[in-house]
C-alpha cells in the first residue's frame, strides 16, 4: 500500500468515526409512549430467572417512557413510567452514566444509535452476578415505538404506541414555570 493509499485510508476512517460520534437521535423517538402490546415477553422474563407470579405482575404493568432532547445541545432525557418513575437526565449517546434500574440495583447505562433507525440502551447491571447485561433496541413503525429484547435465543418485543407528540409533551415543572410567569404577569384565565 501507497502512503498516499495509507492516507486516504486514515481520513476516511477519522471521517466515519467523527460522523458516528456526532450522531443525534432523530425526531421521530421523541415523545410519550405508552404500553399497547407485548410479544414473547414472558417467556424472555423466564430466561432472565424471574419466577412466575413476578413474571405476571411485570407483563400486567402499564409502561409509558417519554424520550426528549436535554437542557444542552446532544444531551437527551428518558423517563419510564410504571410502578415506579425512572428519569435518566442529560445524558449524550455514547457516554456510559449510572442510574438505578426498574429492579432498583444501580446500572451502567448507556445509549447509542447503531444506525438512523435504531437507538440501542445498553445496561450493565454490575451490582448483580451472572447474567447482568441488557440491551434494548427501539425502532419506529408508523405510531409506535417498538422495544426489542433478547436473552438465551429469546427475543421479546413490546410496542408502544403514540400517547403525546414532543410539540405537545409538557413536563409539569413547564406547567409550573407557566403558571407562576402567568401570575406575576397578573394574567387571568
């Protein structure tokens, strides 16, 4: 090989690495998503060594997760809504953080997109021996937010539909900020 050949070999590289690592998520996963059906989840549950009775309340609980941009450019915000309420912060793709999980053991979190149509949620669950390791993928078809999963040959899949759009999610402190500007303004309704 040419040094020249090297060359264009070492910018095209540096220029797909720096393409992936400026990657956004794109607008179409943004916005409340609600739990409309599930698929070969309990028998995913099953390979993760959850007993039956815990198996049945996890499959009948309503899930919600809302994904929206940061408060800083490239930094994103999931939240999950079930039993318990899950917020990940500001977080960029590709940086690994620490969160609790729905299990409440701490995890190593990290998001990244493995292509435009795939954001993938990686989480190590390192206060856990054995099989401590999840990966969710999330897809769009048409109104829904598809969750696949898999473990042992299993793969599960969930689908979310739709609930609130990002134009039209408002967080409650937003509801406050309004409210509160709108008084001291001396505006009435």
């Amino acid at each position: 090989m040419s040094c020249s050949q090297l060359l264009f070999l070492f910018v095209l590289i540096l220029a797909v690495s720096t393409v992936e690592m400026s990657s956004e998520i794109p607008e179409k996963f943004f916005g409340k998503f609600k739990l409309d059906k599930s698929e070969n989840f309990d028998a995913y549950l099953e390979t993760k060594g959850l007993n039956w009775f815990l198996r049945k309340i996890i499959c009948m609980s309503s899930v919600s997760y809302v994904f929206k941009k940061g408060n800083e450019p490239k930094k994103y915000t999931q939240i999950v809504f079930s039993k318990k309420t899950i917020e990940y912060s500001n977080w960029k793709l590709g940086e690994t953080f620490e969160g609790e999980g729905m299990d409440g053991t701490k995890h190593k979190i990290t998001f990244t997109m493995s292509d435009e149509n795939t954001l993938d949620e990686h989480h190590d669950r390192y206060e856990i021996e054995g099989d401590n390791q999840e990966l969710y993928h999330y897809t769009r078809e048409g109104d829904y937010l598809v969750q696949t999963m898999s473990n042992k040959g299993v793969t599960a899949k969930r689908w979310h539909k739709l609930f609130i759009s990002p134009t039209e999610y408002i967080t409650k402190q937003d509801k406050k900020n309004f409210y509160q500007v709108c008084t001291n303004n001396n505006f009435s309704f």
